[in-house]
C-alpha cells in the first residue's frame, strides 16, 4: 500500500457533503455523507437502498447535494472529516462546539460545525475546497475558512481516471459488491455496506476487502498518536502481508 498523498497526485476525488432533503414531510433534514462522484452519489441517494442509498435517506427524499468539501489527500483523510462532521460532540478535535441550540435549524447547526472543523487541526492545514453546488442554498460561515481554502460554485472539475492497480475506492462501493449479499470486512467481520467505501488489495490472489477506517487503524498499529497512515503492509491472505 503506498503513501497516502499519492491519491491527490493521480487527481483523485474525495470530498464529503451535504445532502437536504426536499420532501413537504421532511424538509430541512440534513445528512452527511463521503463520497468520490457526487453525481452518482446524489442519485443513489433518490434512488433508494436498492440503488446503493443510505438508509438514512432511503424512501424520504428527493435529496438535494447543496455542499461539498473536497481535496482531501485520501479516502481515509475524507472519512475521518464525515465521521467528525456527524458526531461533533464525540470528537476530541471538536469539543470547543456548542450543541445544537434551541431553535437552531440542522441546516445552520451543520454549518456551524463545519466552520469550527474548518478551523481545527488536522484539517485546517489540508488543501481543501469549499463548493457551494446549489447557490440559493449558499450562507455566510459563522466563522470564515483559512485564506488558503477557497470557496467555489457549481459542480466539482471532472474527476481523472484512477490508475486500475491502486489500492483505493474506484467509486462509491470501492470493491464491486453487487452480487455478494454477505460481503465482510476481513478485519473486523463486519459487513460491507454500499456506503462505507470498502477497499481491495491490489496484489493478485489476496482476497482482503476491509472498511477504510479499519485499514487505517490496522496501519496506525506501530505510530499510535497519528491520524493518517502514509503506508502500510497489506494484512491480508499472505504470511506477513501482500506488499
């Protein structure tokens, strides 16, 4: 498995958003969510479960992608910012975050969170865009992003293609799932879901599929205190690891 930052430099896309939900019944809901093509994303989401949804959002849209922050240096970088963004106060990074005010709509309270993560470490360093995809949506942050973080409109650039022997999502599923009902993560045995971006060993003949969040910490193993892996050997099938 090589450094992480090698997926920035093969142009690949990872960026985590904000879904609004449309519906009379539901208006105002909001969900977090990773992803690597935002296009296909927001209609898996309209499209339900059976079309690789959240359940979250499964039977309650349509769905609205107003908000996407991408540039991240790797899916687990993208992933540790969602998961963050979706518990704000089980964050260690984020307790300097209020709770969820009497009357403070989801919507504002998201973006307030994500004004203080923009401003917190790890993130505050990372080349991160901020793109407003519904300008009718677009408010002012409480607090402003860091100079370097610029803030764009409308869909992301077209995402260039991944090399095939990378390591990595090569969409929203990572691995291709269809077919495999009962699909788990060779390191935690959890199943695999849709969303959860699994990855695959490149190496012919390995047949480890893992949760990206659970490669990482299999890889932080020997640097405990780091919030990235930069490289890590393969867990899987072989004795001692595939790479």
């Amino acid at each position: 498995m090589g450094p992480a930052g090698g997926a920035a430099r093969s142009g690949r896309f990872f960026g985590v958003y904000l879904l609004y939900c449309l519906n009379p019944r539901h208006r105002g809901r909001v969900y977090v969510g990773f992803t690597v093509n935002p296009a296909r994303r927001v209609q898996q989401h309209n499209g339900g479960r059976k079309k690789g949804g959240a359940w979250r959002t499964s039977g309650r849209g349509p769905w609205e992608m107003v908000l996407i922050v991408h540039g991240f240096p790797s899916a687990v970088a993208a992933l540790r910012f969602e998961w963050a963004w979706q518990h704000p106060q089980a964050s260690r990074r984020l307790t300097h975050v209020g709770r969820r005010l009497r009357g403070e709509a989801t919507f504002a309270f998201h973006l307030r969170v994500l004004a203080h993560m923009l401003r917190a470490p790890p993130w505050a360093r990372l080349p991160l865009t901020l793109r407003w995809l519904r300008a009718d949506f677009r408010q002012d942050l409480c607090l402003p992003p860091p100079p370097h973080m610029p803030l764009a409109f409308g869909p992301p650039p077209p995402r260039a293609p991944a090399p095939r022997s990378q390591a990595g999502p090569s969409d929203d599923t990572g691995c291709e799932l269809e077919g495999e009902v009962d699909a788990r993560c060779t390191l935690c045995a959890r199943a695999l879901q849709d969303e959860e971006s699994p990855l695959c060993c490149p190496h012919p003949g390995c047949s480890l599929r893992a949760h990206v969040i659970c490669l990482a910490e299999e890889f932080l193993q020997e640097e405990p205190g780091q919030l990235l892996p930069l490289e890590g050997a393969c867990p899987g099938s072989w004795p001692g690891g595939c790479l």
